[in-house]
C-alpha cells in the first residue's frame, strides 16, 4: 500500500526566506504526486502535480517541486516566501485501483508553516 | 472552475442526532469523496463513490454512511452522532481518468456536543 510522510509538522522560515517542505513516498509504481496547500479555515487547494515527463514541476503562486525516484521524494519549493504563505501544506501520491481503473489519493500528515517579519 | 461546495461551514450538533452533511460538485465529475481532518492526524478517508448509487467504504468508515442519488450530490450521514465525531468534513471530487487529482470544497467544522 502507498504511504507519505512528511517529516517535518511545523516550519517557521522570515518572510523573503527560501522555502523547502519535504515528501517522501512509498509506492511500487511510477506515483503521480501532489502538493496541496490549506490556508485557516479553508479546504485544499492544488498546488501541483507530477505523473510523467520533466522532474521539475512548476505550479501556481510560484511553487515549484521536484520528483527524485532514487530518493523516494517530492519535495517542494519556493525561493522567497511572502507572509500569505502561512498555510498547511499537504504532499498526496496517487495510486490506480485495479478494480476500477480509479485514482485514489493517500495524504500526508501535512506540515504547518509559519511565515515571521 | 470546479466548484465543490458543502451546505455549512459550522455546525452544532447533540450527541445521538443524525446529522446529514451535504456536497454538491458542478463539474460532472465522476469521483466523490469525504474525509475528516483532525490535528496531526491529517486527512482520513471515510467513503468514497466512483458512481452514482455505488459507494466504497474508506479507511475509517465506522459510524457514518453515505449516499449518492444524482451524479453532482454526496451525502454523509451520522446515524447518532458521538463526540468523537468532531472534526472537520472535506469533501473532494473528481474524474474517473486520474491524474487530475481532486478538488476540495471549503470543508465543514462539526462540532458534537
């Protein structure tokens, strides 16, 4: 079965600082990998997403991630943070369900960034 | 865009009520999905649906049923509500050929008391 861990439950970084959340992923396949981001109060909302092509993924409010096979991650990045980048963020892999042809998606336990002055 | 929306963003609730929990998507999506969300737990599937009238039961789907007549409505239903059962509820939808991912709505905060 697939798994995400995201090791690190809080991050605090200044607001301009680079930014990396990490992921990593087990799954026996090619995954498909997601970033998600949820600011207070609010559902999730995708940031981007990997299944194929260019190891380096780009998404919205300038994210970008990285899948690495050899290191089982997924990490994500962002090279300077503003204060309306405190939010959770979720890291998801994707798996295909042989009875259906379906996608399900398992989450991580998400990371909590703090964004100070 | 999609839009996922849950009917309320707050809800107060007596231990042993039923409680029904609305979602409605305008995508035609295929997929529909509830989750809870509680802190550091993270997000827990619950029942998910590839279809209309047919549901699968997740990861923790004791206490709760679903049901979905039409294609755009899923439903979460707490037969007698407990305590244990606060949490936050995210619906999510999606299509049946991944790799889209899903798209959440703004979730609802159920409080049992």
């Amino acid at each position: 079965a697939q798994s995400v861990t995201q090791p690190d439950i809080h991050i605090t970084v200044s607001e301009g600082a680079s930014l990396e959340l990490r992921c990593n992923y087990s799954y026996g396949a090619t995954p498909y990998l997601f970033w998600y981001v949820q600011s207070p109060g609010q559902g999730l909302q995708l940031l981007l997403k990997y299944f194929s092509g260019d190891t380096l993924v780009q998404g919205i409010k300038g994210f970008e991630a990285e899948f690495k096979r050899s290191q089982s991650s997924f990490n994500l990045r962002k090279p300077s943070v503003h204060w309306s980048d405190a939010a959770e963020y979720f890291c998801a892999v994707g798996s295909i369900l042989s009875n259906s042809g379906n996608e399900k998606l398992t989450f991580g336990t998400g990371t909590r960034l703090t964004i100070i002055p | 865009d999609v839009k996922v929306t849950q009917s309320s963003r707050y809800l107060v609730k007596r231990t042993g009520e039923k409680v029904f929990l609305e979602c409605v998507q305008d995508m035609d999506h295929e997929n529909m999905f509830w989750y809870r969300q509680d802190p550091g737990l993270g997000l827990r599937l619950i029942y998910f649906s590839y279809d209309v009238k047919m549901k699968e039961k997740g990861d923790i789907p004791e206490g709760y049923s679903v049901s979905r007549e039409k294609k755009e409505r899923f439903s979460l239903i707490l037969e007698s509500a407990s305590t244990n059962q606060t949490s936050m509820y995210l619906c999510a939808s999606s299509f049946s050929s991944p790799p889209y991912g899903y798209t959440f709505g703004s979730g609802t905060r159920l409080t049992v008391v």
